[in-house]
C-alpha cells in the first residue's frame, strides 16, 4: 500500500533528514517508526501525505506516486491524527468529526450519520458527547475524536502522529487497547510515530527502528526484541528487552500442565483419595460442561464431614484466555499473588485447557526467543535445562 524507494530528505542548510529509505507497508498492517527525536521518523511520515517533500526518490500510495496527485485531494485521502489533536474549539464533537466528509461534499445529514457512527466505534457515546464542545472533553476523550475525524471519510491509509502521548499513562494505556480494538476491525493500512518502544512493540505488527535518517532495523517486534540487529538497536531497545518481549508473546496451549481434575459435583471423600494418590495439594475444580468453577486443596476436602466438591471449592480470579500474552500472565500471578493462572479457550465456551505456572512461563519466553532465531515455531523448539541445581 506504502512503498518508499531510495527516499532521501535533504533541507537547504545541508541536513538531511532522511538519506536513501526504502521500505513498504503492506495493505492493513499497521508499522511502528520509533527512534529518538530528530531521527526522521517523523519527516518519513509527513511526505507521504506531502506535508514535507522529498529531495529525491519516489513515494508511492497503492502504486501510485503520490507527486502526481494534488495535495489536497491526497491529503483527503489518508486519515491524518496528532498528539495535539486540533480539533476546532468553536465546534461540536459531531461536526469536528464530520469535517472531511463535510469538505468532500457529503450531505450534511450523511456527513453527520457517519460522525456519529464513528464516535461509538471509538467508545464515546454520540448521544451524550457529539453536542459537546472540545473544551468539554478530557484529554483521552480528544485522541478519541481525533482517530475518529480521521476515519469519518474511510480513508485507506492512517497516518498516526504519537497520537497518546500528551495523556497520562492509564489513560494512554486505555486508548492503545482501543485502538487495536478498532485495528482489529477496520484494518487500516497504519504508520504510527513513537519514541516510546514498549509502545511500538505493543502496537506494531513490525516496527522500523530509526538511526540517524536510515531505518537501523525492520521487523516483527519479537525479532527486534529477541534479535537486535545492531549493537545500537540493542541499546535502543533497552536491556530489559526479554520483559518487553513478554507483551508481545502470546500463551499457546503448548505452554500450559495439565493438573488434577475434579468435578464441581464430585464427593469430596473420593475426590480427596484421588488427589492423595497422585500427591496432590490441590486440583482445579471444573462444571460439567468443562468450564473453570474455581479450585479445591487436597485439605479441605478432607476435613469434616462428608459433601460433594463444589462445597469445598474457592473461587479462581487469576485466569487468561489463551492468546494473552505472557505480559498479562505474570502480571496476573502477581496481581492475585498466585502460584499459576487458569488459561481458557474464550472462543469455545470458556472450556478449561490447563494452568500456567511460572516455570511454564519461562520456557515459553525462551522458546519464543530460540524460534524466532531459527525461523522455526515454538512447538518445535526443545530447550536444554539444567537438573540438580
């Protein structure tokens, strides 16, 4: 959708900005330029739309080079959304995020349907916020309308400014998992500016790691995490890049142990003979149907007088559809101060598939890093560990 070849930026007093870039984005993936200020990520951003031009170079937009269309109708074309949003103050949430379709020729009333669709597709309630006024709204309310004034004319390509980064943190965390929400539904082709990494990595499907005006390393966010192309992509990165690589390493089912099973209806003599047996302390306690009621220790079950499982059983808080990523997994453990988490198969009717523990965890980081580096799956990764330490 987005093709750069052999772009170079260069500004009058001699600096250049960009020197010989060449990459593309494919259609409805959504790439992360990162680096540190004055980069070029930002200037690599703004020629596709022609804010900037460039000095050399060809940039095309669905194989099109864009010098041969107006700016104007280009710039009509690609949603467009910054930090600082610039929304209009003298007009309301509705009619600001109407504007393209206003200056397209929509039909006011078409113009302000397809504004208030695009408020609720954002989270904010057309009804209660589109007559309000910019000044009415808080800061993560804003970012919302501005994502939304650039979707309201359906534009194939978004262009992303650091659209969260003048809010707090919470609320910066919020807006990004509703942004990859609304991704996952109207896939955009996406070029998202951050000098924030654990952002890039969040968001990107791949990211391109800046240096001075040249692109230093582009991938998937596991290999520029797992495998820094260059000692300054490493540095960049950040040592702790193993716990950023937790964010964006999905739980699979091959990462989870398998442990005793008992049924909600079970008696609880039986049931305790049974896990004494196997030298259980505890067992995760499931209905009929396979989904996860809570879990028992061997003790309770074995203390007073007779009654079925479900008597005994306590309720599981720390559980995770499968496909979390390990981020939420750890943070899950800590959050309960749990020794393992319950993991779900959320697309079958919450079916229980088995718990894990925090050694689990571990390996399935370490496996994720080993496969990336030899272009293999996890599933075929066999990790070399260490007994009697």
């Amino acid at each position: 959708m987005i093709r750069f070849e052999h772009v170079t930026k260069r500004y009058a007093d001699g600096t250049t900005a960009v020197d010989d870039l060449s990459f593309h984005v494919a259609e409805g993936e959504l790439v992360t330029l990162v680096g540190p200020s004055g980069c070029g990520k930002t200037t690599t951003m703004k020629m596709v739309n022609r804010l900037i031009e460039p000095t050399s170079g060809r940039i095309l937009l669905d194989g099109e080079d864009i010098t041969a269309v107006d700016p104007v109708r280009l710039r009509r074309r690609i949603g467009y959304v910054i930090q600082q949003v610039g929304l209009f103050p003298h007009r309301t949430v509705l009619d600001n995020t109407a504007t393209v379709c206003h200056l397209l020729g929509w039909p006011r009333k078409k113009a302000r349907a397809r504004a208030a669709e695009l408020l609720d597709l954002v989270g904010l309630d057309p009804a209660v916020h589109g007559g309000r006024y910019p000044e009415q709204l808080s800061g993560g309310q804003r970012q919302r309308v501005g994502v939304a004034r650039a979707l309201a004319a359906d534009p194939p390509v978004l262009l992303m400014d650091e659209p969260f980064g003048a809010v707090d943190p919470v609320v910066r965390e919020r807006l990004q998992n509703e942004f990859l929400r609304l991704q996952s539904q109207v896939r955009k082709t996406v070029l998202f500016v951050t000098h924030d990494i654990e952002e890039a990595v969040r968001l990107g499907d791949r990211i391109a790691v800046y240096g001075e005006g040249r692109i230093a390393q582009f991938d998937a966010p596991t290999v520029v995490l797992g495998a820094p192309a260059t000692p300054y992509v490493a540095d960049f990165v950040g040592a702790d890049r193993a716990l950023k690589r937790l964010s964006v390493t999905p739980i699979e089912p091959g990462d989870l142990e398998a442990p005793p099973v008992v049924r909600l209806e079970d008696r609880a003599a039986p049931a305790a003979a049974r896990l004494a047996a196997e030298g259980a302390r505890w067992a995760v306690v499931l209905d009929d149907a396979g989904r996860l009621h809570g879990w028992v220790s061997a003790e309770s079950l074995t203390a007073g007088a007779d009654g079925t499982v479900g008597d005994r059983s306590r309720r599981m808080d720390a559980w995770l559809p499968v496909g979390a990523s390990l981020k939420q997994a750890f943070s899950s453990m800590l959050q309960h101060d749990a020794g393992w988490i319950a993991v779900l198969d959320s697309e079958h009717g919450d079916r229980f598939l088995g718990v894990l523990t925090p050694a689990r965890l571990h390996e399935a980081l370490r496996r994720s890093i080993d496969a990336d580096a030899r272009g293999a799956s996890r599933a075929e990764v066999e990790l070399e560990t260490v007994s009697g330490v």
